[in-house]
C-alpha cells in the first residue's frame, strides 16, 4: 500500500503510538551498543530514532518506498543510512545487519514472505530479525473502535483485519515459513493520550493507511456517520487509548 501523506500528517495519526513500540521490538530483537541494525519501512523514523539512540546514527539504516517518509527519517536522524526502497528488493549485501526490524510493515508489503526473506538475506548468520503488526481486531484500540463504528455505518467495509501480521502467530508462522530459527512470538504494548475527540478524529481526516484512505473516499454525509459513531464510543474530555501489537522474533541460521 502506498503511503502518500506527510510525515507530520503519520505522526499525528499513528506516530503518537510509536516511541513505546519501537522500544519493545527494539527489546525483542536485542538491539545493542556495537550493533548494526536495519529498519524496514521506517516510515518518518519513529523506529530509526530507537536504533539510533541504542547504536549510534552511523550503525543504523532504514528503507521504505515513501520518498517524503524517508526525507523526514533523513531529517530526524541525521548520520543514518536512509534510503527510498522496498522490503521485497533491500539495496545491502547479504549478512550486512546484526539485526533487521520492521515495526508495523509487513501488512503493507506487496509480498512478505519475500521481505522476510530479504530481511534475513541482509542480516549476518545468527543475526535477529524482528517485527510486530497491531492487533487490529481488538487490542489496537484506536483502529478497533474506528472499523467498530465503519461496520455499523458501512457493512461491506473489509477493515484491516486481513492484513498480514495481524492475527496472533501469523507473523511467527510467516518467520518459520521463511526459514528462521528459534522463532518466539508475543505482545508488545503502546499507548497514545488524546485531549479530546476532536483530537482522536481529525487525524483520521488525514488519508494515512487504510483508514485515512477509506475516511478520504467516503461521501460527506457517510463521514459524518463514522465520526458521530466513533464520538459515541469515545469518552468526552481527556482520554488515553491502549494498543496491542504481536510480534515476532527469529533467528538468522548459519
Ligand atoms: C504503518 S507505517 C509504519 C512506519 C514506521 N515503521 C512506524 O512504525 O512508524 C507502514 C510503512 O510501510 C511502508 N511500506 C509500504 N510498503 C512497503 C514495502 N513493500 N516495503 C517496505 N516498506 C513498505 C510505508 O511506506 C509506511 O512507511
């Protein structure tokens, strides 16, 4: 899927969740001072800047097929090795990583089997590839509460819940099925603080991911369905909002 919006436009949407998430898989993957590590669709670099602070800029690369994505990862983390490109196709020689990462992506791949397997091709033998997906179905609560309010609106809407990466253990069978090694799997956790509704409904205004994009093509009237559905599920005033990712960790064989 092609992400086409700003890089300020991601942060306000999906970006508020990623410094707790990108810490966790960062943890998974056993990311270390001395490393060299990989971030697959970095997106605007919410994940690179994690790598950065635990290795050092010059150790770390990222790659996503987004040009402004990977200007704004240049920006944020100056000295890193971003490049425009495609989890399918990664421009590194085979072993080059310690570790490769890829933090909410491998639903968004053309093929993930194949950009699993790139990222284990670029990673050194022993090396850890890692990546987690949201639960979108229910412990994502942000996107759950969204397709909740679309399906009442809109029953032929499909949602994200067939994306790959977004069911308990798919991403540690799609790692298995890749040939990695001593596969683990588990739950990371995020959270994002909203002032009020209007700050958890207006970023969906934006046209990122597949929920911005189903919002963008929605007739006025329909969109005020959604955000009349989405405000009675909501709290008034300040409110936090917890997510649940599944993640999966392997290992690079000799
Ligand atoms: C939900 S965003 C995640 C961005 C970032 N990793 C984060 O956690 O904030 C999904 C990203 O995947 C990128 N993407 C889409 N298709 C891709 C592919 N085939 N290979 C690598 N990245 C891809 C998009 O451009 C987008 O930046």
């Amino acid at each position: 899927m092609r992400f086409g919006a700003p890089a300020e436009h991601y942060d306000r949407f999906m970006g508020r969740y990623t410094p707790a998430l990108a810490s966790g898989l960062a943890d998974a993957a056993g990311v270390r001072s001395g490393q060299r590590v990989l971030d697959v669709g970095c997106g605007p670099g919410g994940l690179t800047r994690e790598l950065v602070e635990r290795v050092g800029a010059a150790n770390v690369a990222a790659v996503d097929p987004a040009p402004q994505f990977v200007a704004a990862c240049g920006e944020r983390n100056p000295g890193a090795d971003v490049r425009v490109g495609a989890a399918e196709r990664l421009p590194w020689a085979d072993g080059r990583f310690d570790a490769a990462l890829s933090c909410l992506v491998v639903g968004f791949m053309r093929d993930a089997g194949l950009g699993i397997r790139e990222m284990a091709r670029v990673t050194r033998p022993g090396g850890a590839v890692a990546a987690c997906m949201w639960d979108v179905a229910d412990g994502m609560t942000m996107l759950r509460t969204f397709w909740a309010a679309v399906g009442r609106v809109d029953s032929s809407a499909q949602g994200e819940r067939r994306m790959a990466g977004t069911e308990k253990g798919d991403i540690a069978s799609r790692f298995e099925r890749a040939g990695l090694a001593d596969v683990v799997d588990g739950v990371l956790t995020s959270h994002a603080d909203y002032r009020d509704f209007d700050d958890f409904w207006e970023p969906f205004t934006l046209g990122v991911g597949p929920a911005g994009q189903y919002v963008a093509a929605l007739p006025a009237e329909g969109r005020a369905r959604v955000r009349e559905a989405c405000r009675e599920a909501l709290p008034t005033g300040p409110f936090t909002l917890d997510a649940r990712a599944w993640y999966a960790r392997g290992t690079v064989s000799s």
